[in-house]
C-alpha cells in the first residue's frame, strides 16, 4: 500500500481509504448496503491487513449506526494505528438547529460523533455539504474551536464549489483560524466536472483529495454493461447517485475499462480505480463494499499503475468538453499556463 500525504499537512494517508455508507443499513442508506456488526469487522480486518490506515465515515450515515459501529470495531483493535474521518452538515433530528454548519450544530455534532466512535479526537473532521446561510466567518471558527479544543486534529470539507473552498480558506487566512487541509469530492472517468476547478485548486492551495464513489455507485465496475444491471446493486435499488446525462459516453467508457481489464486479467473496477488514483493532488480514493470478495478486489487496484498508452485510450473516451474561460485560456495563453491552469483535460491537448 502507498501513503501520501493529506494535502499540505504532515498526515500520511493510505492511497485508499474504506468508505463505510455500506454499514449500518438505517433508513435510505439501506439502499447502499446494510452491513451489520460482524460484517464490518470483517471488512474493516481486510482493509487493515492490505495496508489501509484511514476508515471514513458520515454522521448522516444510517442516522449515527454507522458510526456507532466503526467505534465499536476500532476501539480496542485499531485505536492506535487507524485513522478516523467523519463528517456533519446533514439533519440529525427534526429541529431546525440539527442541521446546517452553524456553531451550534458542528460544536454538537462532533461531540455526538465522539461518542459514537468511542474515541477522544477525530483525525478528519469534514464539513459535508455547503451552507450558504452561516457566514463562513462562524464555520471556520467553530472548526478552529474543536482542534484547539483536541477534539479533531484535521478538518476539510466536501462537496464545496470552487468559490466557496476558497472564500473559506480566505478567511481562515485572515483570521488566523486552521484552514482546511483536504476537500472530499465525487471524481471517476465519467464524471471529470472537478477538473475545472476543484484540481487545480487543490493543486495550487495544498489540499488533498478524497474521492468519494469513484466506481460511479457500481457503474464503472464492469459489471453493469448496455444491457446488463445485475441484481443487488444500488443502481436497481434506486439510489440516485451520480447522475448520468449521456448514457452512450458511459457505457463506451465501461466498454475501454473492460478491454483494458481485460488484456491484464484485472475487473474493470480496479483498472478505474487505478485511474483515479493516478490523478493530480489526489491523496486517497474512498472504496465500499458489501462483501470482502467485493472489497479485495478493490483493494487490489492498489497494485496497478496504468501505462501512458491506457491513459491515453481512457482520456480518449471521457474528456469532458472544454469550457469557458479554459478554452480561450487553452488557445490564447497556452505560452503562460502554470501546473493547475493544465488540469483541465482537453487543455493538454
């Protein structure tokens, strides 16, 4: 297993990371997956054995059971080497208060967290979602608090646009408050949208990345073809996410990951992985699973380091179109593009 550095911290993560929405199986989430005690345990020894030192989690995740489980998994056995992520934004009750990124609510979030998970800290403290009614001077200060406080040692964000990363890492500047160290994003060969932005940014202001669904919830795994969705799956169980605007370029995409896959004699899920992996300024890809066959496999995709020829053949089938301003910027100022204005796919072409 590879460790890499969290953005511009000292925080060593493994290049993959297990996500755990799988575990739990509360409300909405059993859509996902529904992994109970043992089962977790089971998954989370697996990752643990192949190298992995960073398990995430969501306080929103089956309303607090899957936190509830990490910590009863993590307490005894991992609690010196195993690093914790979680995050808050979403409803945790029915108040308006138990939502949102207000002080009252990431102040007593995190505590609720520590005590699902069974620990004193949280090594990664991640907003999970923007809040536009909280000026961002009070979600930076209340995630000063909880580091100065000792109760997270990290803090990030996810799912934030290019502006609002940047707003917050402006104020945090200015107010001398902890700045965020990595973003957690959704990032696959079918859906590159964070190339415009949020790459470079993350190139240019040191922060990581964390890749969430990096299969596409299942799309990518080679397993879903034209016509074939086999059963159990998340997309038949009708979880929305990601959504696909052009089926056509997806399946051409699946179709290169199958071929590639293929002359290895690899899935295609780890040949995506591989890809993801092999990104600029990501640090860590976020894999789930249901069974361990499921989880090995994508743990495997730690080993495979694609050539400059399958590079090319998957650019080939999933670069986004270029937008404005890149493509002026790709035409007109090709002669003073630094390493961030270069992430944006088509303009390396």
């Amino acid at each position: 297993m590879e460790y890499r550095l969290l953005g511009r911290s000292g925080l060593k993560v493994s290049a993959l990371t297990l996500g755990t929405m799988t575990i739990g199986g509360g409300g909405k989430f059993a859509q996902v997956g529904s992994v109970d005690l043992a089962g977790a345990r089971r998954l989370i020894d697996t990752a643990v054995d192949a190298g992995v030192n960073l398990i995430d989690t969501a306080d929103v995740y089956s309303a607090g059971l899957s936190e509830e489980i990490v910590g009863e998994v993590l307490e005894h056995r991992y609690a010196k080497g195993v690093l914790i992520a979680t995050k808050a934004r979403y409803a945790m009750g029915d108040g308006p208060n138990d939502r949102g990124l207000s002080r009252h609510h990431l102040i007593r979030a995190c505590e609720a967290s520590l005590k699902r998970l069974r620990t004193d800290a949280i090594d990664l403290y991640q907003v999970h979602q923007w809040d536009g009614l909280t000026p961002v001077e009070e979600i930076m200060e209340a995630l000063d608090s909880l580091v100065r406080q000792g109760k997270v040692r990290y803090v990030g964000c996810s799912n934030f646009a290019g502006w609002h990363i940047m707003k917050a890492l402006g104020v945090a500047e200015r107010d001398h408050r902890q700045r965020f160290v990595s973003q957690q994003i959704h990032y696959t060969l079918e859906a590159r949208e964070a190339e415009y932005e949020l790459l470079p940014i993350s190139l240019d202001q040191g922060l990581g990345i964390l890749v969430w669904s990096p299969l596409a919830g299942g799309l990518l795994s080679g397993k879903h073809r034209r016509d074939v969705s086999p059963e159990g799956t998340r997309l038949l169980a009708g979880w929305p996410e990601p959504p696909i605007r052009d089926h056509e370029r997806l399946w051409t995409i699946v179709d290169e990951l199958v071929a590639i896959g293929d002359a290895r004699g690899v899935s295609a899920a780890r040949i995506a992985l591989a890809w993801v992996m092999s990104r600029p300024a990501v640090s860590t890809v976020v894999i789930g699973a249901r069974t361990e066959a499921q989880l090995l496999d994508n743990l495997a995709a730690a080993e495979v380091k694609l050539d400059a020829d399958e590079l090319a053949r998957l650019d080939a089938v999933s670069r986004p179109p270029l937008l404005y301003p890149y493509w002026h910027q790709a035409w007109t100022a090709s002669d003073r593009l630094g390493p961030s204005d270069l992430i944006p796919a088509a303009s390396l072409k």
